[in-house]
C-alpha cells in the first residue's frame, strides 16, 4: 500500500493548493490511500463541517486533527453524526485520542482500501502542549485494539526530543509515526530499523509567507506587545508538504518514505 499523508491544511490558501495540486500528485505517486491534518483548514483555527465535507469530496481518506480540534465548536455537532456509522465521512474525521476521556469524536479510525485493512492513529504530545493524557502509555493500550497490520499514526506534538523518542518507541509496531502540528517540515525522513517510517514534521500546507501560516505583522506584534491580537491567515508563498510512505500489505512494515514540497 501506498499512503499519501497531506501536512496541516492552514486556511483557503492551504486548502486551494491541496485542490489545484492533489491530481497530480496522486498521478505521480499513486497512493491508495489519502490522510490529511486538517486542524487549521478553517482560517487557520479548527474545522467547520462544511469544510471536511468540501476536502473529504477531494478524495481525502480520513483526516486528523490536534490542539485547534475545539476552535470551531459545529465540529462537536458534526462528530455526533457519525452515530454508529463506522465508516460514514464524520467517523473518518479524528481528533487526538488521548484527550479527557468522554469527549465528542474518535483518535483511531480502521477502515479497508483495495481489500487491505488500515488503521489511522491520532495522537498529541504532552511538551509544551495541553494537559492531554500519556501518549505513549495511551498508543499501547490502543494498539492492543487495533486489527489491521497496516498502522499509521499522526503525532501532533511540540517537542522533536517527544516526537523522535515516540518514533524510537513505536518501531516495529506502527507502518508509520509523522509528526504533525510545528507547521515547518523536518528533513529527518527516515525507515527505523524495525520498518517504521517517521518524520519528525511534515510540515504545513498553507501559506509560508508567514508566521506559521499567521501574517507575520500580527505575530510580532504580539511579541512585542505581549497584547492579545487577531490571527489572520497570510497568503504568500503557498506551498503543499506531505510524505509518501510505501509499506508492505501482509506485514505492514514501511519499505519508504518521501517527503514532498509542492509550490
Ligand atoms: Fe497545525
Ligand atoms: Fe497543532
């Protein structure tokens, strides 16, 4: 199987490029399968439904998300659709699973493409980020669960030290760890020798004439007022990062990894 894992979709500028160019790229690349984060789809805050709808239309499999989960509260509205669909679009939209436990939505999603059962992972880091549960102990228990052999997980996290060692950690037992959530790519891409493919950050999918896809004016400002500020998504220099990872359907084991910037 080959899967194709699209970096934070950040705002219309993110989500215009992943349209104009995820045509080509599935015809260079071929991947059975399409992931995306899509935490910051929504100017650069959250998801609305109508915005998963439009990028689940796009051909996007299943999506992830992060710490911007809550920004726009219909999401919750939308996660409650899913009711008891296991593979309706809603179900396929996750948020971090090792959140307070009770919370609207899903962490793992497992679903089958071309007969190959798969299974997306979605999970946050704890440095420098909320007060959400134990990755590592948490990835283990979901793993205990998990069927398919073919296993991707999406670590929203802060920290490289967090996302290397939970790479380290995870080796052998997940197709792949990419790290989501820095918005700026990592030129770490790498098969562990247990058939891991990780990446410590994929990188954003938005706009790179910017502070992490905010105008830059408006962060620096807040800098150096230390004043609350309105966030706006900037939209210079678009560019779309993603990795492709190859992986054997038996044994899910990752045989490569690229990583992609698109302009
Ligand atoms: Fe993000
Ligand atoms: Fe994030």
């Amino acid at each position: 199987m080959k899967i194709l894992f699209i970096g934070d979709i950040f705002g219309r500028p993110g989500r215009t490029i992943v349209k104009d160019r995820l045509p080509e790229l599935r015809k260079a690349h071929s991947p059975d399968l399409v992931i995306a984060n899509c935490e910051n789809a929504a100017a650069g805050f959250g998801i609305t439904p109508p915005l998963a709808e439009e990028l689940f239309d796009l051909g996007i499999d299943v999506m992830t998300t992060g710490n911007h989960v809550w920004d726009k509260r219909e999401i919750i509205d939308y996660f409650q659709m899913a009711d008891g669909n296991p593979h309706s679009p809603a179900r396929r939209l996750l948020r971090p699973a090792n959140l307070s436990p009770g919370l609207p939505g899903w962490g793992v999603y497992e679903g089958q493409k071309n007969s190959v059962a798969y299974a997306v992972l979605n999970l946050q880091g704890r440095v420098f980020m909320g007060s959400n549960d134990d990755p590592f102990r948490y990835v283990d228990r979901l793993l205990e669960q998990v069927k398919a052999k073919i296993v991707f997980v999406d670590f929203h996290a802060e920290a490289t030290s967090e996302k290397v060692s939970f790479g380290w950690y995870l080796d052998g037992r997940a197709t792949a760890v990419v790290g989501t959530h820095t918005h700026i790519p990592t030129a770490d891409e790498t098969v562990l020798p247990k058939g891991t493919a990780y990446i410590t950050d994929v990188g954003m999918t938005g706009p790179y004439d910017s502070v992490i896809g905010v105008k830059k004016e408006q962060v620096i400002e807040r800098f150096l007022s230390g004043m609350p500020a309105r966030f706006e998504s900037a939209i210079g220099d678009v560019r779309l990062c993603a990795v492709v990872v190859e992986c054997n359907d038996q044994t899910g084991r990752a045989s490569r990894i690229e990583r992609l910037m698109v302009r």
